[in-house]
C-alpha cells in the first residue's frame, strides 16, 4: 500500500517534469517494476508443478478411495463454478472497461484461447500433452506442465509407501522452498508495485486508477453473492443452515479475514466441522485436501480479476476464450496455498498460459489485500461447508448436528 502511494504520487510528480520524466522512467522506474513481474515468472513452474504432485502424491494415493475421488469431484465443480461466476460478473459489470490504458506489455498480445479456437477442440487438447516436458518447462507452457504433474502425481501416488516418500519428501521439500521463495519475492514486490503504478500514472494520469476502486466493490459483491447463492444452496441441499455455520466459525472468518490467510485456522476448523457433524477421518482428509484444490474465492476472483486485466488492456475475449480460461483456471488455481500473496501466483499463471499481459498484475498488487481479506474468508467458508457436503454424500453425517435447535440458541 505504501509502495502504490509513493508510484502515485511519484507517477503525478513526473508530469509535470516531462524533460526527466523519459530518463527517470526507463532507466530506474520501469527496470524496477519490470523486475517484480520477471520474478513472479522465474517461481511459477516449479511452484505449480511440485505444488501439485505433492496434492495429488500427498494425499494418500490410493488410501483415498471413494471418499477422496468424491472430495475431488466436488472441489473441481464447486471451483468451477466460481471461475464461471467471477467471469459472468466481470462480464457484466466491467470492472475494467474504458480505462483505456496502453500499458507497457508485449508488442503483440495474442490470447492463447483464441489461437487455439481457430484450431479445433482436439488439436487444443492435443496440445496440452508434451512433447518435451523439460521444454514444456522453459517455455512455461503451464497447461502442459500441469498435465505431466498430474500424471507423475497419480503415478507416484500409486507406489508403495516405502517406495514413494523418500521422492515425496523431497517434492515436499522443494515446495516449502519455493513457499519461501515466493515470500522473498514478495518482499520486493511494493518496490515493483512502486514503479509500475508510477509509469501508469506518470503516462496516463491519475484517471488511471479510477478502474481499481470498482474492482473492489465488485470483488466484494462477488463474494457475498456467490456465499450466500451458490455456497447457500450446497449447504440448503445437504441440510445445513449456512447462516448458522457461518456463526459456527465467525471467529476463525474474522481471523481469515484480517490475516488474509487460511493456513492459520486449519487445525481449529478441522475440531470445529467434526463438532459440528462430520466424522474425524471425513474431516481429516478434506480440509487439509480443500486447502489445495477447494479455494473458492480464489477462483472467483481469478476469473473476475482475469477479465478486469483483458479489459483494461482493451483485449476483446470472446466466449470460446473464456471457455478455455476456465479449462486453464481450473487447473491453475489448484495446489494453492492458503498464504497471503498466493493469488499472485495463480494469477500470474494464468495469464501466462492464456498470453495476456503479466505486467497488468501489477495494477492489482497494490490495491489487492483489500480483496485478498474477503476472498480468504470465502475459501475458509467453503471449506467448512466441503466436510459437511461429503458427509452428507457418504451417508455419515450426523444431522442433528449439522443443523441448528433453534437459532434463538
């Protein structure tokens, strides 16, 4: 927030100082913010690809069985739903339409969903599949490291115990490193947020920012709509009250909320949502399984800030492309980690799988805790709900009490 403070009033400075304002912006404000998207970049392949054998190898293999295979259907409809609802939302309020802004990206901004449209579905999926996965890597063709990960992950999940976790620990331990990676990153990121925001507004005026204030409004209407519309009617459906849960858990959504991470409540959830009628081992398995594959908010808001970014850069999408970037924001926002700054990523390799323009990440860095408090209090909720919705599927949850005896207690 500072950093965004300082590139504003930097940025406004430099209009009016138009003979230094070309060297000052080449050579130390643009260099600075270019630097933080290249090393957003530089950790998305090797976070992606070990965060999702470790989900998928992690899990227990084949010890998942039926209840596992049925939390993993429900996780991928569930946060697809969300995707296509930030999507519908986006499309309909334009949180980015006439901004106007030719910011700095790429000389030619081609979406990847609309180069494979013109190729047919089955040379689009054909293309996922590598032909060089170490290629694949370099050229961060995100969809087709996601697919060998998932193969490699149900590969390795399908070993003996003793077989596999000396692999497993060591994907593990790269993934901790590269958690700890991405906070060094992040660390640097208000000097990035510094001058790309000052380039932005040096170039296009303070009339610039007008666009980000709508997308906070809007990020927090999508949030509470989507709770109380979608999540509301999963919870009505398996007999929970959604207004009594969320009474259930007010004080770890109001940690969620103000720490704008998840990782902090897991434990008191998992004791909470087996008090409140899941059987331990339904809840042993899926919160810990939800905080990689089950974060609705994230995936409402990486279909909704997807779209603020194409508008703002005036990238017309079409629904074909926005039917493949929810294929890719499926996959993308799996393996995610319940950290603040998470949703960088995920972004991030969104865009770079779809060929929209990175650099427009750095308009939402500055502004995002803001969106990144309800978005996290939306991904804790639909974890809570996930138990519940699974005990209900196995037949194992105890209604009595799931459901309230009288709101007046």
């Amino acid at each position: 927030m500072i950093g965004l403070a300082l590139g504003i009033m930097t940025g406004a400075l430099l209009k009016h100082f138009p003979e230094q304002q070309h060297w000052i912006v080449e050579q130390i404000l643009r260099p600075a913010g270019d630097a933080f998207i290249k090393l957003m970049k530089m950790i998305i392949v090797p976070l992606v690809f070990t965060c999702m054998v470790v989900g998928i190898a992690g899990t227990g293999g084949r010890s998942l069985g039926r209840m596992g295979a049925r939390s993993l259907v429900y996780f991928f409809l569930v946060t697809g739903v969300a995707i296509v609802f930030g999507l519908v939302l986006g499309n309909v309020m334009q949180p980015g339409a006439g901004a106007d802004l030719a910011l700095p990206a790429p000389a030619t901004v081609s979406t990847a969903p609309t180069h494979a449209g013109s190729q047919g579905m089955g040379q689009v999926l054909l293309g996922i599949i590598p032909d060089n996965i170490v290629s694949a890597m370099a050229e961060t063709k995100l969809l087709s490291v996601l697919f060998f990960a998932i193969l490699f992950g149900a590969a390795l999940a399908s070993l003996k115990d003793e077989q596999k976790a000396p692999l497993l620990r060591v994907f593990q331990t790269v993934a901790d490193t590269m958690f700890k990676l991405t906070a060094m990153v992040m660390r640097y990121s208000p000097i990035g947020i510094f001058g790309l925001i000052a380039v932005t507004v040096s170039s296009f005026g303070m009339a610039s920012l007008l666009p980000l204030a709508k997308l906070i409004a809007i990020t927090y209407l999508a949030v509470i709509v989507f709770a109380l519309v979608v999540l509301g009617s999963i919870a009505r459906a398996v007999g929970v009250n959604l207004f009594h849960l969320i009474a259930t858990i007010k004080d770890e959504l109001i940690l969620a909320f103000s720490s704008a991470s998840s990782a902090t409540v897991m434990p008191q959830l998992m004791t909470k949502m087996h008090a409140y009628g899941a059987p331990r081992p339904i809840t042993s398995l899926v919160i810990p399984l939800g905080y990689s594959f089950n974060l609705d908010g994230a995936s409402l808001f990486a279909g909704l800030g997807t779209l603020f970014i194409a508008q703002v850069y005036n990238i017309d999408l079409s629904l074909a492309d926005q039917a493949m970037l929810v294929l890719i924001m499926v996959l993308t926002s799996k393996g995610a980690a319940g950290v603040p700054g998470f949703m960088f990523v995920i972004l991030t390799a969104t865009l770079t799988t779809a060929g929209l323009p990175v650099e427009g990440v750095a308009l939402i860095a500055g502004v995002y805790r803001l969106m990144d408090m309800p978005i996290t209090a939306l991904n804790v909720l639909g974890n809570a709900l996930a138990p519940l919705v699974i005990a209900k599927w196995e037949g194992t949850l105890r209604r009595e009490r799931a459901t309230p005896h009288g709101m007046a207690s």
